[in-house]
C-alpha cells in the first residue's frame, strides 16, 4: 500500500514542506490560467543551484492532468476517476 499526505495552503504563500522521501522543499501554489502551478525549490545543499520544480494541474477532457518540468525535462501524468 502506499504512502499519502495532505497540505493544505493558500495561493501565493511560500511553505516549506517536507516531502514523502524526507526531501524538504519550499512550496508556492498560484493560479496561471485556469491551471494550479506549483513551484518547488529544493533546499539541497549539494546542490545549490537545482532549478525549480514546476508542475501544473489542469483538467482535460475530464481527467486530472499534472505536467512537470525541471528545465531540462518535461512530461504529463493523467489522473482517471476511479468509478
């Protein structure tokens, strides 16, 4: 079984959060269009310079779909409601 988590927060309010793989981050939810954006900063101190996590969450076509983008990669998980 896996693991989950809730957050709640408020739309362009940085927090840090502490991830499932014990990874802490700082977090910031807007709204761009009709999509959430969530912007993740790590705080890796290895790795100073680690662009920011953005991911996306919109609805196609009545699915849930998040898009996620580090800068140099890029791809799209689609989200079907269980019936």
């Amino acid at each position: 079984m896996g693991r989950s988590s809730k957050y709640e927060f408020s739309l362009g309010e940085t927090v840090s959060w502490k991830g499932l793989e014990g990874v802490t981050r700082k977090i910031t939810v807007t709204l761009e269009g009709s999509a959430l954006l969530e912007s993740h900063n790590f705080e890796l101190k290895n790795k100073p310079n680690e662009p920011v996590n953005k991911q996306y969450y919109s609805v196609e076509n009545g699915e849930l779909v998040q898009s996620l983008s580090n800068g140099k990669v890029s791809c799209k998980r689609y989200f079907k409601r269980k019936n």
